[in-house]
C-alpha cells in the first residue's frame, strides 16, 4: 500500500513510454510507426517465450496501458494474480484513457484502461471493442489545504470558474484552475458535469494543462500564497485509510439534493456509485454526475489468459487491492 500511495503523488505515475509512443505515434505518425511499435512489444515478450513460437508467446505476457485513474488499481492486481500465476508477467503502463483505447483498438496493448465509457468517435473508428467494467469512483474538486475559506461549492461555482475563469465567494482565495493536458477521462467526467459534453473543457483557454492524475495533484499541493482548482480521481485524494492526503482539501460539491456538506469520503461516494448504477434518483450523499467507471478495454474476444484475469478483477477476492488503490470493485456496487 505505501508503494501505491508513492507512485500515485510523483509523476512517473504516467508513464512516459505510453504517454509518448501511444499518444504521439498513434495519434500522429499512424500505421507505420505503429507497426514498429507492435513490433518493439513483440520482441520484449518473445524473450520470454518458449520455443513453442509468437503463440506461446502471446500467453507468458499481459500489456495493459491507459488511464492513470485505473493504472494504480491495476498495478495492485497485477501484483496479486501474478502472486496465484507466477509463469504470467503482467506489465501495467499511463498514458490517459484516450491512448487506452486507441491502443487497445490498434491491437498493440491486450488490455486498454479507461475511467469513462467508450466515445461514439472510438466506437465508430473501433467497432469491435469489448467494455468490461472492473470497479468505479468518482472524481473530486481539490485545492490547497492552505485555503481555509474553501470548504463547499455549488456547481455553478465550478462552472463560473471553469468557463469564465470567474471564482465566487465560495472559492476564494482561488486565483486559477487547472485542466489536463491529455486525453483523459477524468477531465471528460468533469466536462460533461460542469459544461453538459465530454469534449466542452477542449475549448477553455488560459486554462493550464497538467499531465495525469499525479501532475494535477502536484500542481495543487504546490501553490503557497494564491491556491488553484484541480480535479483528480478519489483515489489519489486519500490515502490507504481513507484519509485525505497532505497539502490538498477536497472540496465539497452542492448540486441538487446534494448539500455539499457530507464528507467526501469512501461511505458517500460508494453511495452515490450504488445510486447511478441502479439509475435510482440522486441521494444526498455525492453527484452522481462525477461518479464513474472503471473499464478494462479488449479488442475482439480476448484470449483466455486475459479473459481469466479479468474475470479476478471482477471478483470479491479483488476488493482488497481496490481498497489500497482508494476505489471500489465491480461486486461492491453492482
């Protein structure tokens, strides 16, 4: 658990091999460069195959990449299944959702992460991706802890401030906010929350970039005199016992029946995934508008290696590494 937590506040949490060759080849030099790629893949795992040849092969490795809000959980699982399967190597990497699925859909990952559903663009350029959700949790507001004025916001409070850069009483001593600088499921949550699409935030201007989940928190923690608005998955917000990390605050949201002036914590927000899931109306517990999913991306019908790791991950016997990654598993809210 101290491990997760220290990946999860320094910036290798967003690996650089997938936040470069996935996010700048795939989206940017396209098929050939994309064949390099896969071919880079093929020869680390066929170092450790037998001579049984590419087949074999494809069964000694798991590549998963994508999300930096499902990249700390799947480390934690990784970790386990790899404990139970010791002749199965289980490599977890960043990147944002966005390269998740782009990569899962190119054939060059086993397993993209993302933190949100599938886009109508990815389903139309990728039409035969297979969602299978693992857990869920939701994303919250953070600022300095420093800024003790700051307790609850309405979303119109989050709204001003992200689409006119306009900070109400509620947010004082806020001087500005950040965005992420990838494609990411978290800020398409927070996009659609506040401004009704998931591409909305694109358009903000002046709004500095921050680069994962990991970044974002960074960046906050940082600002000592005029403090800043961030989002960053729960998960990265608390620590292994529920408790907030230090040098943010994590500010309460009032949206409906929604007060705002209940904890942000495991209770509410599961609460609020328990709500959204059974489509029940919205309790006063956490916006189920910033509750989300945690998906495992596969291309096509997936071999049965990594159709029996996902099947654990699905299981009661995962809870305890959702747990230390600050999430929730499929089976507690499903």
């Amino acid at each position: 658990m101290n491990a997760i937590r220290k990946m999860k506040e320094n910036e290798h949490a967003v690996s650089p091999i997938v936040a470069t060759l996935v996010l700048i080849v795939v989206a940017v030099i396209g098929a050939v460069a994309v064949g390099t790629l896969v071919g880079t893949f093929s020869t680390d795992v066929s170092k450790e195959a037998n001579a049984e040849g590419a087949g074999a092969a494809a069964q000694t490795e798991i590549l998963i990449a994508g999300s930096t809000t499902v990249q700390p959980v799947s480390e934690e699982l990784a970790k386990s299944y790899m404990k139970e399967h010791p002749g199965l190597k289980i490599t977890v990497q960043g990147g944002g959702s966005g390269a998740g699925v782009s990569s899962a859909g190119m054939g060059i990952v086993d397993i993209g992460a993302a933190s949100r559903a599938l886009n109508d663009a990815e389903k139309t350029s990728y039409p035969d991706l297979n969602t299978y959700q693992i857990g869920g949790s939701a994303v919250v507001f953070i600022t300095s802890d420093k800024a003790t004025s700051v307790t609850t916001a309405t979303k119109d409070d989050l709204k001003a401030a992200y689409q006119s850069k306009t900070f109400t009483s509620n947010l004082s001593g806020i001087d500005d906010r950040y965005q992420r600088s990838e494609s990411s499921g978290t800020e398409d949550t927070v996009s659609k929350y506040l401004l009704g699409s998931d591409s909305a935030m694109n358009g903000i201007t002046n709004c500095t970039g921050q680069l994962g989940n990991a970044g974002m928190l960074a960046a906050v923690k940082a600002a000592t005199t005029q403090y800043k608005l961030g989002f960053v998955d729960f998960g990265y917000a608390v620590d292994s016992t529920g408790a907030t990390v230090p040098g943010i605050k994590i500010i309460g949201v009032a949206d409906g029946n929604v007060d705002g002036s209940k904890p942000v914590d495991r209770t509410n927000i599961l609460a609020a995934l328990k709500d959204e899931k059974a489509k029940a109306a919205q309790q006063n517990n956490y916006p189920q508008g910033l509750v989300r999913p945690l998906n495992y991306i596969i291309k096509g019908t997936p071999s049965s290696v990594v159709k029996n790791y996902i099947t654990f991950c699905q299981s009661p016997g995962s809870l305890e590494d959702f747990k230390a990654a600050g999430m929730f598993g499929i089976t507690e809210f499903a």
